[in-house]
C-alpha cells in the first residue's frame, strides 16, 4: 500500500522515560508503515533540555507557531531528587508550563470512553472535558526562601515610577514567600477559547473559582470571563440552546460528582492540573485522557495527560518485562495528524487517525489490554499483553478493520 504522503511537517517533540519508549515504538508500528511522516523533531528529554539550557523547549515552542501542529511526549518537570539524578544545572521549569505561557492557549482535556471499562463514578454517562488556562499561576512563579525574621513585601512598580506596595507578613522566623502572576490579556485569550469550543461542541461551560477568598486575584478572573460572555456570547449561547455559569470551585467539585457528565469544566492552571488527572482517573484511567493546547491563533499542540511512567521505565532498564498502556500518547499522534489532514486538505491522513483509534478502542474492546486496563476492565478473561505486545495487537486490529 502506498503511503499517506504528508506536505507540512508535524513539530515533534520527544520526551521522557516509558514514554519515550513508547514514543518509538508508536511510531515504528503504527505510523511509519502507513504515512510519509513528515516532522521537524525537538529532543525535550530532560538531558537535552539540560545541554541546552533548556533553549530547545523554547525552540520547540516556536516551531509550533510556525508549522501551526505540534505533538508532545509526555516529559519531566524535575524536582530537587532530580536535579541530583541528571546532574542538572538548575531546576528546570516544566517544559509544559513553558510552551503553554509561548504559545497563550488554553488546554482540553477528555476522557477516552471504551466499553467494559465503567467509570468510577457510576452516573458518569458522558464525557466531562477539562478547559484548563494555560498560562501564569504557579507555573510562572517566584519563589524565596525565607532566611529568618523580617518583613516581606508585594510591590508593584508602574512605568510611570509610582508605587503600589501591600505587607504580606511579617515574619518571626524561617519560612517560605510565592509570588504568582496572571494578565488580563491571556484570561480573556482562555475565555473566548473556552467559549468558542462550547459552541463547537454544544456542550454547556461551568467555570470555577475561588473568588470568596481571592477576591482580586480569583475575582479578576471571574469578572473578565462574565463580561466577555455578556458582551460576546449570550446571544450565541441561548440560540445554541447552551448555558454558562459561574460557581466556587468547591461547589463545581461537588457538582460534577452529582452530573452524568457531557460537559465543558473550565478551571484556573492548577485547578485545571489536579482535576483533569482527577476526572481521567474517575472515568477508569489516567492514560486514557487526550490533552490538547490550542491558541488564540489557532495553533494546535497534542500530548497525553500523564507523565512519564517512571516505574516502568526503570523496570525497563532492567531488563523487565512492562504492561503500559500507550493509547492516550497514540490519541496525540491521532489528534496532531487529524488536525494536520484538516489543515492540508489531506483526507487519507484525516481518515488514517479516525481509524486508529477505532482501532486502539476495538483492541481493547475485544479484550487484549494492558495490565492496568485489565484491573479496571468488566472482560471476564481478558488477554493482558506487554508494552509491545499491546501496540502490535493495535496495529493488526488497524490492518483488520
């Protein structure tokens, strides 16, 4: 068969750990047989990043401005363990922070639905998709560590030269001081997107907040989503029959656990972080949910929600035998081609990614499944494959359909 040809390159950028394992077998088993694979590849394993000073993910970043699709392995956001394991030169930040503040979008996550795999929450029905900002909070932080007593102060200096200076505490002793940040500019870029993508998918949008105690910082955030909304998309919004509405996020939590699902939950970064791993794993897995980073330009970048796997990687260095689940990393593969297909007008690609993850569903639907899918799986006899043995019953699925 001959292959898909592609005319615009994919940005790839290659990970860490399993995944990265993963990442090479996807590609020899399941992509490169089937399509002239066009990428422009960017090493982000953290060794790379460190060699460069971490100049490659900001290289990355902007590659993926250019080309317009990206897709991204799953990396590591190194902590002070580390920092000693690579011999790192500093801490670098998460490589996923860094290319969401470059490129100011606003990241979906959904849930991967598969027959004989029930959520845990049983009246879960429909998928729940995780509308998470992309850019500031704690992923743009500053951070000191407080050496003994003293004052510690939050001043802002404007560009005329005056002041605005608030006490944060006073302190008696040793502790720590974060300073975080957001823009009105990237709130509204998230709102909007928020906003289009409910209508693109006629689902209704809850957003939630902490306002009652951040009552300037959580309630900035609160107002410029209402506003945008009132001036913008209420009309849109009752003419598509959807609604949008704003709660705490503690009663959004409480909510959602009560819902069927089928709909749109936008959250601040790190609300976005915790309850999209939280919503993945309610649903049956944390590798089976898609993440995907859109623009306001209408750049795309695809990455799987979870992280490396370290685990197994390390049981894979020594020669063990692993059972990962690979499908929400061949979901960005199938998200990034999709979206290329769109874009270049190529339908055989288009089509190429629908088929491959019909064809990951009905392999696991059939009842060959990795380990941690087989735990969670209502198959009586289910055949639990290895790594490998997982993606080639993929591909001969693929073949078959």
């Amino acid at each position: 068969m001959e292959k898909i040809r592609m005319t615009t390159p994919l940005v790839e950028m290659d990970g860490d750990e399993m995944t990265r394992i993963l990442w090479q077998m996807i590609k020899d088993e399941l992509l490169l047989p089937y399509i002239d694979l066009k990428t422009e590849y960017y090493d982000l394993g953290l060794k790379h990043r460190n060699e460069t000073d971490d100049q490659v993910t900001l290289d990355s970043a902007e590659a993926t401005k250019k080309y317009g699709v990206a897709v991204k392995c799953a990396t590591i956001t190194p902590n002070a363990a580390r920092v000693k394991e690579y011999d790192l030169k500093e801490m670098w930040k998460s490589p996923n922070g860094t290319i969401r503040a470059a490129l100011d979008g606003t990241v979906f996550r959904a849930p991967i639905l598969i027959k004989g795999i029930m959520p845990y929450v049983h009246n879960w029905s429909k998928p729940i998709t995780i509308a998470r900002h992309a850019y500031g909070d704690v992923y743009k932080n500053v951070e000191i560590k407080v050496p003994g007593a003293g004052r510690a102060e939050l001043v802002f200096t404007g560009a005329d030269g005056r002041e605005i200076r608030e006490t944060i505490h006073e302190f008696a002793g040793p502790g720590i001081i974060q300073g975080i940040h957001n823009t009105d500019q990237s709130i509204a870029s998230f709102a909007k997107a928020c906003f289009n993508y409910a209508l693109d998918t006629k689902q209704d949008l809850w957003f939630a907040t902490k306002d009652t105690i951040s009552k300037k910082y959580d309630h900035n955030f609160k107002d410029i989503f209402q506003e945008i909304y009132d001036t913008q998309y209420k009309e849109k919004f009752e003419s598509a029959g959807i609604e949008y509405f704003y709660t705490l996020i503690d009663d959004a939590v409480a909510r959602v656990i009560r819902s069927e699902g089928g709909f749109i939950w936008a959250c601040k970064n790190y609300d976005g972080d915790v309850m999209s791993d939280m919503v993945a794993t309610a649903y049956g897995d944390l590798s089976m949910m898609t993440s995907v980073l859109v623009s306001p330009s209408g750049v795309y970048e695809y990455e799987a929600a979870h992280g490396t796997v370290q685990r197994h990687y390390y049981k894979y260095l020594k020669g063990e035998e692993t059972s990962t689940n690979s499908i929400a990393t061949i979901f960005a593969w199938t998200g990034a081609l999709r979206k290329r297909g769109e874009l270049d007008g190529i339908a055989e690609l288009t089509a190429f990614a629908d088929k491959l993850e019909r064809a990951c569903v009905k392999t696991v639907e059939d009842g060959r499944m990795t380990k941690s899918l087989s735990l969670i799986s209502t198959c009586e006899n289910p055949v639990i494959l290895n790594s490998l043995e997982f993606i080639q019953a993929i591909r001969a699925t693929f073949d078959a359909l």
